[in-house]
C-alpha cells in the first residue's frame, strides 16, 4: 500500500505543479510562451533544430536551448516524448 506522501508525489507534475486535463490548463500551468508553444509544433512538424533555428528567426545554439527548455516543461527527455505529450493535449 502507499504512503499518503507517495500518492501525492504521483498525482503531481514537474516542479510540484499539478497536471491538470486541458491544453490551456497545461500551457497555463508549465508557463509555455508564444515560442515555447511554435517550438512544439515544430518540433511535431519532424523539423531538426537548425530548422527550426531558421524558423524561429534564432541561432541554432538558441534553438536548442530553447528546445531543451520546452523539454523540462513538459518533463520529457526525448523529441519523441515531447510530440507525444503536445499531440496527447490537442
């Protein structure tokens, strides 16, 4: 049987923030901007980062960071995850 505790940690996101049901709930909750939210979508588009980069309008070393960043949102580690959390949410 588990812990009170240990449900709780289960219930809860990345950074102790509640995962909640709807897109606009998540995007609110994990704070996604404008280009966190562009980034996503191309990233579900199969773009590589220095693609990505140029649709951005950013240097690719931006990109990736910017990427990376989106993945710690979403508390994700791979490309792959990170589309099939975004597609889950649409």
């Amino acid at each position: 049987m588990r812990s009170k505790a240990s449900l709780n940690r289960l219930r809860k996101g990345n950074g102790g923030t509640i995962l909640l049901a709807g897109r606009a709930e998540f995007i609110a909750a994990k704070k996604l901007n404008e280009r966190g939210l562009r980034t996503l979508d191309l990233l579900a588009a199969c773009l590589e980062n220095k693609e990505i980069a140029s649709e951005l309008g950013v240097s690719g070393p931006l990109a990736a960071k910017i990427i990376r960043s989106v993945f710690l949102k979403l508390g994700v580690h791979r490309r792959m995850e990170a589309i099939l959390r975004w597609k889950s949410l649409k």
